[in-house]
C-alpha cells in the first residue's frame, strides 16, 4: 500500500512541558505537604524527601531562567539534565 501523494503529510509534534508534578512516596508521619509553584506543584513525601524536591524544583527554574528558557519550550532531555544537576546530594 503507498502513500497517497496528495494527502498531506502529519508533522510530529514536539512534546511541550506545561508543569511539573513532583509525588513523594516516604510518607510516615501522617502529615499532607503540599508546595506549589507557579509551574510545579509538590505533594507527599517525609519532611526531607519533600524538602529535596522544593530545593530541586527552585534551582531547576534559576537554571531556566539563567539560560533564558522557558518550561513549555525547553527539550524534555534538557530539561531532565537541569533536573538532575539541580538535585541535592
């Protein structure tokens, strides 16, 4: 079966990133934390594992903003890697 010539062809879509959701899972207190960003949103997690992410998302959105990006244009694997440094040890 071919391609009809005539019919236009579909242009892959990049993907666009409108917010980040961060679940904590290490929950054992009983508390409900909830942080929220204007482009992230926060919830669960211990006292720690919640701080990590809060550290990680502010850092994450100064390296954007250093490199003069913007979350909804950002590539995905760009993102991950400002993800992944921006991560406290």
């Amino acid at each position: 079966m071919s391609k009809d010539p005539d019919k236009p062809t579909r242009r892959k879509r990049k993907p666009k990133i409108g917010g980040i959701l961060g679940v904590g899972l290490d929950n054992a207190d009983g508390h409900k934390r909830i942080t929220q960003g204007e482009k992230f949103v926060l919830v669960g997690g211990s006292q720690d594992t919640h701080d990590r992410m809060t550290e990680t998302m502010v850092k994450t959105f100064e390296e954007l903003k250093r490199r003069d990006k913007h979350l909804e244009t950002v590539d995905p694997r760009e993102l991950g890697e400002i993800i992944a440094k921006a991560q406290p040890r």
